[in-house]
C-alpha cells in the first residue's frame, strides 16, 4: 500500500492491522509503532527507487494494491501557466507515473493471485477537473485512465480494479498544512471511512463487488459510477 505514513493511507494500514490483514507499507517517511517487516521505503516521484522497491518484493506474494500516495503540488491553488516545471514534474511522477510502474512490475504477482485486487483512492478531479489544480488534476486524471486500461486488459476473473472517489473533504495532516491556522474542520470527515471501505473490499469472499468506479458516500454507501466504455 502506497502513502502509508499518514493520512488516509495510515488509517487503512492501522485499519488493515487491526483486522488481521498483513500488509505492508510503502512511503517515504516509515510510520510510527510499525514493523520492519511490514514497510518498505519509496519515494514515487523516483523512478530508480519504484523498479528498487519492486525488486525487494520478489519474494512475497501479492493479492492486492492499494493506491493512497499524492503530492497535490504547492499550498495555493493557481493557474497552470504559473505552475513551475519542477512541481508538475514532481506531482505527475509521484500521483501517476510512479504508480503506473509499481501497478506493471506488480501485475503477475496480482494475477497470480487471481482475482488480484488493485484499489486506487481516486479524486472528483480525475473525472471534472477544477481551476487551479491542473498538475494534480492531470496526474490523477492519469492513473485513473491508466487503471481502466489495466482492468480492460484483464479478465474480472484475474484481476479486479476499484477506483473510489469520495464525495466529501477529509480531515488528514496534509490538508490541515493547506488549510489557514483557524480554518472549521468540523464538516471534514474522518479517513477511517475510506478505510473501512477498503477493508470491506478486501475481506469480500466469494461476494467481491463488481469491478469499476465508485463514488463513496460519507455514510460508507458506495455508488457505481458509469464512465463512458465506447465512443
């Protein structure tokens, strides 16, 4: 699981813990009260340091992936023609193009898993783009896309892919830093509910939900999405 060191991806990796999952986390930063064994470092944004972790789980078997790493730029929104070089470098590789090598070096493991369970924490921007956010916007927009490239290459049978995009504002340490010292949190929701979703999908047997794009509700009811399959 990627971004396991805070946020959503702590709460998942706590929630998974809990529930006696064994999981292992992949971040930057290695999060607090957890095994060495059940973390591996990357930084997504390197490309060397994605192929490097891969390598150091050809040894474990793989059922599942979960996606939960971003870099959603710089503190203000802005425009795209003031958006450095640097950050959409920095943004693009680590939301998308580190995530699509780890989700291609991890593909047989998944498959030979079967099903194999890939579960990426989407966002409303990878299917309506807003103002001010085109370097994140474009990587989610990204990963997104190259996810149902995946699940149209694979059998439901090998390999299932679920996107989530939740549909209200979380309460997590990276949006409390963009946020203003006396912003009200208090309609932002706790992570635990994306959590809780991602755990009901990987302890499914037998009754996984068909394979797609969900919008999650704040009550944890999830809602298929319909993208357009044919033009």
């Amino acid at each position: 699981m990627t971004g396991a060191s805070q946020g959503i991806g702590k709460a998942i990796l706590c929630n998974l813990a809990r529930t006696r999952h064994f999981a292992i986390g992949l971040s930057r930063r290695k999060p607090e009260d957890l095994d060495d064994s059940m973390w591996r470092g990357l930084d997504l944004a390197k490309i060397a340091d994605v192929i490097r972790c891969t390598s150091t789980l050809e040894s474990t078997p793989v059922r599942a992936l979960v996606l939960c790493a971003v870099d959603y730029g710089v503190g203000q929104r802005h425009p795209a023609a003031t958006t450095s070089a640097e950050e959409w470098q920095r943004v693009i590789n680590t939301n998308c193009v580190g995530h699509c090598i780890l989700v291609s070096r991890l593909l047989p493991k998944l498959v030979a898993n079967s099903p194999g369970i890939i579960i990426n924490l989407s966002s409303d921007v990878a299917l309506l783009p807003g103002a001010g956010r085109s370097a994140y916007a474009a990587s989610k927009a990204g990963l997104h896309a190259m996810l149902r490239a995946v699940a149209a290459e694979n059998s439901a049978d090998s390999l299932r892919v679920y996107q989530l995009v939740p549909t209200f504002q979380l309460d997590t340490e990276g949006i409390r830093r963009r946020r203003p010292a006396d912003f009200d949190f208090s309609s932002y929701a706790d992570p635990a509910i994306i959590a809780e979703a991602v755990n009901k999908i990987l302890s499914a047997q037998g009754s996984l939900p068909v394979p797609g794009t969900y919008l999650l509700r704040r009550d944890g009811t999830l809602d298929p999405h319909h993208e357009t399959t044919q033009i």
